[in-house]
C-alpha cells in the first residue's frame, strides 16, 4: 500500500460519488435502482457546485484510487458573539 493524503478536485467527483453510496447502501441498507439512479444525479450536480468552495473533500488514495474521505462543509449562518464571520 501507498497511502497518501490531499483533497479531491472536479476529477474525483466519479470517486466520491461512488464511495457516497458506497456509505449509504452500508448504513441504510439496501436502496432500490431507483433511488440509486436518483442519487448518483443530486450527487453529480452537488459535487459540482460546491466542492472546492463549500465543500472540502479530504481523501486517502493508495496510488490513484481514493480508499477514504472526510469532508468539511462551510456554512454560513448570521454573525453571533462566537462566530462573528458567520463563517
């Protein structure tokens, strides 16, 4: 194994998309072709428009192919006394 470590770009969206449901099928249990088909769409259009900006996907590869991700979403809320960027 060569684990490295770094963040995903638009070219890793395919990986993420299959890892995700990866993920839901093992903690929702089995989900219909359907469903499925429904996802991998929302998940194209999602990835799309917020990784790198909202949202920042941090994957392990062992060479080429991503292994894990952790993910980081940015949201902003209005300011209050702990968070006075709302960031």
């Amino acid at each position: 194994m060569n684990i490295t470590f770094g963040t995903a770009t638009e070219v890793d969206i395919s990986e993420l998309i299959r890892l995700r449901l990866l993920y839901i099928k093992e903690d929702f249990g089995a989900i219909s072709e359907r469903e499925r088909e429904c996802m991998k769409k929302q998940l194209y259009d999602y990835f799309s428009r917020k990784l790198g900006t909202e949202l920042i996907a941090f994957v392990a590869r062992d060479g080429e192919r991503i292994v894990s991700t952790a993910y980081l979403l940015i949201i902003e809320m209005p300011a209050n006394p702990n968070m006075l960027s709302g960031l």
